[in-house]
C-alpha cells in the first residue's frame, strides 16, 4: 500500500484571483481515492511553531500565523495570507514531514501537497508561504530521524527557497533541475543546480537528470530523499519553458524511483507546480507521479 499523507486544510477556497489553482489538492485526494485499497491515508499534525521559526523569520511566522502579512509580501507570494490560507501553510509542512517520517518505515510516502520551494526566510514567494521542505528536512535532522537529508527538486523553477534556507547546512544537501531562464530571474545556489536550456524534450531531460543526480547522490550518500515532483516541466504547461511529454514525465518518475531503489533510499514525494486551465489533467499528472513512485518504492 502506498501511504499518503493528507489533511482536509490542504482543500480551501481561493483567497483572490490567482493563477495558483486553488482546487488542485482536492482533484488530487479525490483522485487518489479512486485508487481504493492500493492507498493508506495518514492525516499530519499542523507544524509547531518552533520548527517553522527554526527555518523562518519568527517575525514572519507571525505575521502568517496571525494573519497580518504586508501587502507587498502578499503580492511577492501571489495570493492573500487569510486565516484559512495560514492555516493550510501549518499544516502542510507537518505533511510534508509526516511523509518523511513514513517513507523511512515504508520506502516511500507522499504528501497531497507542498513542494513549496520559493518560500523565503522572512517572506513567502511563487504561491509558497512556509518551506514545507526545508522545515521537513530541519527537523528530521534535529530529531534525529536521519544522519543526512537530500532534497531532490525536479520542479520547472529553481528551489531557490530551499536552496537558501539550507544553505551551510551540513546535514541537507539541495539539488535542482530547473529551466534556466524560468521564475526565479535571481537563481539562488543549490549544492548541485543544473540549469537547462528552454525547450528541453524527454531524451535530453532524462540523459541530464541521470547523469547529474546519480552523481549527487553518490557524492552526498543521503539516508532520506524528499521530493518536490513538480510537473511544470510538462511541455503544456503554463508556466514552464521546458516540452517533457505526458510518457517523460513518467519515465523521470521511473528514474528517479531506480536511482532511489539502486541506493536503498527510501523518498518522500511533495506535489510542487503544475499551471493551467485544466486543473483535473494536472492533478492526474501529480497523482501518476505519486502512483509511479509509488509502485517502485513502497514496501
Ligand atoms: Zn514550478
């Protein structure tokens, strides 16, 4: 059974108008409950206030958790921090690392949401108020739960979030496969970054990802993966410069899942980007993501 990890918070209403679509958490949960029995559902805490101020400015943790971001935070995010959006930005880093904590007894676990890598220290960016990964990846470390983290991002755009509040960490390395000339203009520094051309296909993603993050894995010898399987490198998306097709997609599960599997490192998997009209077409895209890991990982 694969073990996924949702709350009904992940599921409100849009804020404002917002190219972020709002009903993308929900396809996907009722998607995944299309699957019946192959699914296990775990419901995570909201995360601690202390665990996101050991990543986040105390100062902003305070103006999301009360509700009173500035305006001109607000516009750097892309939508309105209302109760209910705070409430959902607690809720799915305790997710995110719930996920972590259940893909080290499972092989592999995924979230129903987060992936929010553009979320910085003391401001939210990119439809990304809390660093689900970084406050996942921080108190797995701390706790104890694992040596050295690896948090892999396949997303369309740099985890420049994740990348920064990592940063010198010596227990978390960050990789990043992200179109070069995509969101965000000013790239942060990943451990390992590999930047692509615009209009890159399938072959050429797939020989790239192969190559680079077999060799990061080999240098930097994690005990966890956490994911951001964003599908924005898909060539319809709205937001991406790159053309991986419906199968590339698949295929970059397939590899990652291998890479994994070669290495006995158990993953956990966050949604990340997907942008466009057709919000049940990109949430079967992160629900075949979830399903493809999962079939090849979970134990
Ligand atoms: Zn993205």
């Amino acid at each position: 059974m694969i073990a996924v990890v949702h709350h009904p918070d992940y599921v409100t209403e849009a804020p404002a108008r917002s190219t972020y679509r709002w009903g993308k958490n929900g396809a996907i949960r009722d998607l995944l409950r299309d699957e019946g029995g192959r699914v296990d559902w775990h419901e995570p805490a909201p995360m601690p206030r202390a665990w996101l101020e050991a990543v986040h400015d105390p100062d902003y943790v305070a103006e999301v958790l009360e509700a009173r971001v500035p305006r001109e935070k607000e516009r750097r995010t892309g939508f309105p921090v209302t109760p209910l959006v705070a409430r959902r930005a607690q809720v799915v880093p305790g997710g995110t690392y719930l996920a972590g904590v259940l893909a080290l007894e499972r092989g592999f676990s995924a979230n129903t949401a987060g992936g929010s890598h553009h979320a910085l220290a003391n401001t939210g960016a990119g439809y990304c108020v809390f660093n689900d990964l970084a406050v996942a990846a921080h108190r797995l470390v701390e706790e104890g739960r694992v040596s050295r983290v690896a948090i892999v991002d396949c997303d369309v755009h740099q985890g420049d979030g994740t990348a920064a509040l990592c940063a010198g960490h010596p227990q978390i390395a960050t990789y990043s496969i992200h179109a070069e000339k995509n969101f965000p203009v000013r790239k942060a520094q990943s451990t390992r970054d590999v930047p692509l051309p615009d209009g890159v296909g399938d072959e050429e993603y797939l020989r790239v990802l192969d190559a680079t993050l077999s060799d990061f894995l080999d240098t930097y010898r994690p005990d966890l993966i956490l994911y951001q399987g964003g599908v924005d490198p898909f060539a319809g998306d709205r937001l991406g410069r790159l053309a991986l097709s419906e199968d590339g997609l698949v295929q970059r599960e397939r590899l990652v899942a291998r890479l994994a599997t070669e290495r006995a490192l158990p993953l956990a998997c966050t949604v990340g980007g997907g942008y466009g009209d057709d919000v049940m077409a990109i949430a079967a895209r992160h629900v075949r993501v979830i399903l493809t890991l999962g079939a090849a990982l979970a134990r």
